[in-house]
C-alpha cells in the first residue's frame, strides 16, 4: 500500500462514528469520537541516539523529547508529566471536529504527546529553531506553568488536559499523539495522531523546505519501525524561550 500523504490523509466514514478504543493502540481509555484520525498508523517504537529503547521508568519528570511522527518530516513532543493528567477531556480538532483525549500512558498515565506544530499558524520545532517548548514556569505569554508554548505568536497549551488552548491565538489544541507503553519491556511506542488535517495544512506551507531538508520522495512517507526521540537542544540548534 503506497505512503503517500494523499492517501493515508483523509476522514474515514467510520471515524464520524464512535472509534473503538483498540483502533488508536491505547487500551483501556475512552476513544475519539467524529475525529480526523490517521488511516493505517505506524506503531514506532521510541529510541535514543544509539538504538537503545526509550523506557518510561526511566523518563524524569518534566523531561522532554522530540520525535518525528507520524511522518518523517512531522515532529513530535513527548513529555513526563509532574502530576497526574486529566481524564476524559473532550476537545476538538481545527476543524471543529470532536473528540475525546485518550491521555498518557506509562507510570501514573503521566508521559503524553503531541503533534509540535502550533495549529495558529503552523510555526513547528525544526531541527534549524524550535518554536514550541515545554515551561514548567510562567512564561512572558501566560503566568501557566507546565505549558507548551509557541513562541511565534504566543499560543499556550495545557499538556495535561488534552493541549487544551490556554492562552494566545490557537484556534483549537495541538495534534494528539497516541502512545502505547509496554509494560513488559517498558517501552513506549507511538501508534496514531488525532486531527491530521494539521499535518495536510503543514505539508502544504512547507513543501519547498521539506523536499529539501528531507528529499522528494522520503518527506511524505510514514516513520515507522523505531524513531530517534531526543532532548530539545539535542534536536534543534535554536531551542526559543519565551
């Protein structure tokens, strides 16, 4: 089946109906509902620079790490919450379309991701300047703590709430990335994105500078098998701090 972004974005007849929980990998947890999902995800196990598996129990919190999902030009934010994230947390996409946050996963629910491009006007964590950033203080946006901020034009977003908009122009919250987190190896993979109309507005604003930072033919296609997750500065060589 081809990997071409045409074909894996579009809103599934069935995804305007309840989804089954297990069809975003994440058991256990409410599914979304009459949301943009992506057709046939990857599940990509996360690994560090040297191959070695990402494990949860290890991860400190407040830690960060950013990955390429689900695309290979796509990045990701992962983040160990401090507290205990909120369940059953109805949102909506950027298109308006509802649906239910699956939450975190791991020890405590608490490790969550996101999509790292701000839906306000698709400024995003390049490997050149990262725009949005984890603050676990009050920032010169918001007095939020423990808050993704886009640095572009000051939109903030609660992690543990589904990156409900808590601030700034945002018209709705960022992408949600689902994990799974196996408890066996106590590793964590990325399984699906909810709202991928962002990725199709992305692609669209960015082609020229996708094409060349990630070749023709490669900057559409999935991320699958295992992703390099990295620290912020580790990823980018401009981490902003607003």
């Amino acid at each position: 089946m081809t990997h071409d972004l045409d074909r894996r974005l579009f809103l599934k007849a069935c995804a305007r109906t309840a989804i089954a929980t297990a069809a975003l990998g994440v058991a256990g947890r409410p599914g979304p509902v009459f949301a943009d999902i992506l057709d046939n995800p990857p599940r990509s196990r996360l690994v560090d620079a040297d191959g070695a598996p990402i494990r949860a129990s290890a991860l400190e919190d407040n830690q960060t790490l950013i990955f390429n999902y689900p695309y290979k030009a796509t990045p990701a934010l992962l983040i160990r919450l401090d507290r205990d994230p909120a369940e059953g947390v109805s949102t909506r996409d950027t298109e308006g379309h509802e649906y239910v946050w699956p939450g975190g996963v791991g020890p405590g629910n608490r490790i969550v991701a996101y999509a790292g491009i701000c839906p306000h006007a698709l400024s995003y964590i390049a490997h050149d300047t990262a725009f949005l950033h984890y603050a676990t203080g009050p920032t010169s946006f918001s007095d939020h703590d423990h808050v993704i901020v886009c640095c572009a034009h000051g939109s903030v977003y609660d992690p543990a709430e589904g990156a409900r908009v808590v601030a700034g122009p945002a018209p709705a919250p960022l992408a949600a990335i689902t994990l799974e987190h196996d408890p066996q190896t106590d590793e964590i993979y990325a399984t699906g994105a909810i709202g991928t109309e962002l990725f199709v507005r992305f692609y669209k604003a960015y082609k020229r500078e996708l094409r060349k930072e990630y070749g023709r033919k490669a900057y559409k296609k999935l991320a699958e098998g295992d992703v390099v997750a990295l620290a912020p500065e580790a990823y980018s060589e401009d981490v902003l701090d607003c």
